[in-house]
C-alpha cells in the first residue's frame, strides 16, 4: 500500500531528486525549454508552475520561498519580471509537454521536452495564432424555427411591395446631351413608321372632321346682324370684280396658245428646208 506517498520516485533518493528537480527548474527558466525523459518532465510541471505562482505574486515572502528552490539569480530576474507579466492574465498551465518520439539509447527510455508557453523557442504557439481558430459547426436548425423564419419574410417582403406601389412615381430626370438627340431621332422615326402605316380611309376621315369643327365653331359663335350685312356686301363685289379678271385671263391663255403652235408650224418647216436643198 502506497498511502501519502504521490508522485513518481524515479528510482533516487529524495535528495537526488530534489537536486534534480531544483537545476531542471533553474534551466527551464533560464533558456525556456530542456529536453529529458517524458517521466522527469512530467514530475517537473509541479515545482515549475508551482515557482511561476510565486513570481505573479512578486511579494518579499515570494521571493524568498522562490528562492529556496531556484539556484541562480538569473532564473530569479526571469521569473519575476518577465515571466510574472507574460502570464498575469492565465491561471495555470504554463508549459507544455512535446514527445520526442525517439527513445534513449542507453536504457531506451522516451524522451521529451518541457518548454515554456510564449518562450523564444515556443514555434507551436505562433502557428496557432497565424492558422486561427477554427470555426464551429453550425447547429442544424430545427423546421419549425425554418417554418417561422421564412413566413416572418414573406411577410416583410409583402409589405415592402404594398410599400412601393403607395410610394409616388418620381420623374425620370433629364436626358443630357448625346442622349437627347438620341431620343428625339428615335421618336420622329416612330411618328414617320405610325404616318405610313395610317391608311387613306383614315386621311379621308380626318378631312371632313376637320371641316366640320370650324363649321361648328361659327356656328356658336353669336355674330351681330349688322357685321353679316357687311360681310354679305364685301363678297358680292369681290364676286362681281373676279368675273372679268377670269375672262381676261382666259383670252390671254388662248393667245398665248396660238402663238406656241405658229411658233412650232415655223420650227417644223425650218427643219424640213434643208433637207430639200440638200436634194437638189
């Protein structure tokens, strides 16, 4: 039965032992790692992170337990100034254990080694940080919490077009220079398409439509019986005097007719005489 008695004896006495322990501690403050049997390291975690608590405290008393233990003055200055900043923010574990995966020669025995966490020589701590942390498998979502989720958007996206459709059209703004003489050729190549394409029986609709509504317009128009006398008065004379200017133009079309065709009976005979002279 092994009562109070914990932890590995490594097969020495307990002065060998507590020498050791005191010069592995020592070492690790020192350069930051050691390399040993996987057993020395793990019984050397307690003493060194036992020593790191005594540095965070950084009181007299502290020191001078600490100092009991460590054997030089440089593990010393270590200890309680870097060493006391660097793990201010973290409660325990402050080294790190890495398997050798090769065995001593003489008694093959593992080797490992004992390395402090942030230390120069500590090269996994920064493939972490530059690697990051990885991302956490999203939770499957049940489907009911899918159900609500996609009626809660179909009603937003309801309202959000009852929304538009209420919202008043704004106008489009100006068209700006190439644009615009785009646009107007665009649009008189369309008016000459639609002018074509218009059949004559529309044309000949339109006419009389446009007669009528002048007609119309007279027609309400209320005009006093003094300004129609007048207006039927000035329409007679003017009637009166265009009767002679036709006829006189009349005769003189007809003159100008007879002369044309004497003019081309000469012509005609002209052309003929030379011929006959030629004969002869």
């Amino acid at each position: 039965m092994r009562h109070l008695k914990a932890g590995n004896r490594l097969g020495v006495t307990t002065a060998h032992r507590r020498a050791m322990m005191r010069n592995m501690v020592t070492s690790i403050l020192e350069y930051g790692q050691i390399t040993c049997t996987l057993a020395r390291a793990k019984e050397v975690r307690k003493p060194l992170e036992k020593m790191i608590g005594w540095g965070k405290q950084g009181s007299l008393h502290a020191r001078r337990q600490a100092l009991s233990f460590v054997k030089s003055k440089e593990a010393m200055t270590q200890l309680f100034e870097e060493l006391a900043e660097r793990y201010k923010d973290r409660q325990g574990g402050y080294c790190r254990i890495i398997k050798l995966g090769k065995n001593r020669l003489g008694d093959n025995s593992e080797m490992a080694i004992v390395q402090l966490l942030g230390s120069e020589t500590d090269r996994l701590s920064e493939l972490k940080s530059k690697s990051g942390k990885k991302k956490k498998d999203k939770k499957k979502e049940s489907p009911v919490l899918k159900e609500v989720s996609e009626e809660i958007r179909a009603e937003k996206s309801s309202s959000e077009k009852n929304d538009e459709s209420v919202k008043p059209i704004e106008p489009e703004p100006p068209l700006v220079g190439v644009e615009e003489v785009e646009t107007k050729k665009e649009i008189s190549q369309v008016e000459n398409e639609t002018s074509k394409e218009e059949s004559p029986v529309e044309s000949d609709q339109i006419e009389p439509v446009a007669k009528q509504k002048p007609e119309e317009n007279i027609q309400t128009e209320t005009v006093p019986e003094e300004q129609l006398e007048a207006t039927e008065t000035d329409s007679a004379e003017d009637e009166a005097k265009t009767e002679p200017e036709k006829e006189e133009v009349q005769a003189d079309s007809e003159a100008v007719q007879e002369e044309t065709e004497i003019t081309s009976e000469k012509v005609i005979t002209e052309e003929k005489d030379p011929e006959t002279k030629t004969k002869d």
